[in-house]
C-alpha cells in the first residue's frame, strides 16, 4: 500500500512569489491535514481537510490555503511569500476524523524562501 | 485546552543505556497521547499511541509509555538504545486537531 505522497519535495521560491504543495493520501484516507514545521516554532497546524470539507484551521494569515479534491488529493497554497514562509510543510493523511485517529505522515516538502 | 511539554530538547544517552523522553500534558477532557519519532528529511512515524486501554503502551523498535494521570505525564522509555534511534522525537495531544510537542533530539553515544 502506497503511502503519503508529497510533491515536489524540495522547492525554492522568490520573496513575493506563490506557491503550491501537493498532497496524496494513502488510499482509502479521507482526512488530510498539513503542518508547518520551522526549528523555531516546532509542528505547527494549518488546516484539515475532510471530504472535500475544511474542518478545522491553525492560527495563520490567509496567505496559506488549501483545498481537497473529490479523491482526497489535497493542496495547499501560499500566496506573496515571506522568508519566514520558509519550513518543511507535511501532510498527514487519516482513514476517518477522530482523536485516536493515527496520522500518516509524509516525507514533506522542504520550501525555501530566498 | 490542550498542550504537551516535552522536557529537554536535547538527550543524549550511551548506546545499551536507557532511554528516557519526558512528555506532560494537559487536556480539558480525557487525553488520546502519541508519540512520534522523525528521522532526517523523513516526515513523522507512530511510534506508540494511549487512547484509554492499557497505562502501559508497548510501541515498535522496543520503545513503550506509560499514562500516568495523577502526574498527567506520558514518557517514552527504551531499555537498551541502539544507534538507530537517534532521531527527534514528538509527544502530541489529540483533541480537534493534534497538537505537538517542541520535540526532543536523541543522540545516541557509541
């Protein structure tokens, strides 16, 4: 069974630019959330997404947004980044919405802002 | 409200040694705990979970936690370290979304 597939996995962007990471769930997962992992700040959540549906969002600027497809596929955009935009974003994947849920992360996307 | 403290953001521990990651919570209602382990530029594997069975956890590569409620503590404990488990390591809550400690970095010494 195919894990969490993040692409691309390294990016680099200019200051002002946009951005899109991309996210596919293990088959069958219809829940999809996305961190923010920075040295300073640790794992910091974004947003989930479930059956298309955003059901919860972290404390960050509408720059970041995201969206799921019929399939589960998820994105995530990041519009006029910032240098401090730069971080490993990761996308967890779940079967179903639930606290004792586990998670299936992937490898990440590693995004520097330059 | 929900929150984990992991104490130390670095440890270090001689190969054969007991490992020993410290986790405290607090949570408003009955707490589902994880802990997750991250290997360089990989993204964060389960090692173990509590959602109200067992205190006693037993999770992969060796590694178990014990709830304990009265010191609203979850720490992961290894008896013999290997090389192989140097890694970050991350306690979480979960409750609307799961929430993550700052993590602790294992190094392990030969």
């Amino acid at each position: 069974k195919a894990g969490v597939t993040q692409t691309p996995r390294y990016l680099i962007k200019t200051r002002g630019q946009q951005v899109t990471l991309s996210c596919s769930p293990i088959s069958g997962h219809r829940s999809v959330s996305w961190y923010q992992q920075t040295p300073g700040q640790g794992l910091q959540f974004l947003f989930e997404y479930f059956s298309e549906t955003q059901r919860n969002k972290g404390n960050f600027p509408g720059r970041f947004s995201g969206r799921q497809f019929s399939n589960s596929r998820s994105e995530m955009n990041v519009s006029t980044l910032e240098l401090g935009d730069s971080a490993l974003y990761l996308c967890a994947s779940s079967l179903v919405q639930g606290r004792d849920t586990e998670a299936f992360f992937g490898q990440g996307t590693r995004l520097t802002v330059v | 409200a929900q929150s984990v403290t992991q104490l130390g953001s670095h440890v270090s521990v001689s190969e054969g040694a007991l490992v020993l990651l410290r986790c405290n919570y607090s949570s408003s209602v009955p707490p589902y705990l994880f802990w997750y382990v991250q290997y360089p530029n990989q993204g964060l594997q389960l090692l173990l979970k509590y959602t109200s069975a067992a205190t006693l956890v037993k999770g992969i590569n060796g590694f178990e936690a014990e709830f304990k409620k009265s010191e609203t503590s979850f720490h992961l404990t290894k008896p013999s370290a290997h090389m192989s488990d140097a890694a970050e390591y991350f306690c979480a809550v979960s409750g609307d979304k799961i929430i993550f400690g700052k993590g602790t970095r294992l190094h392990i010494l030969p």
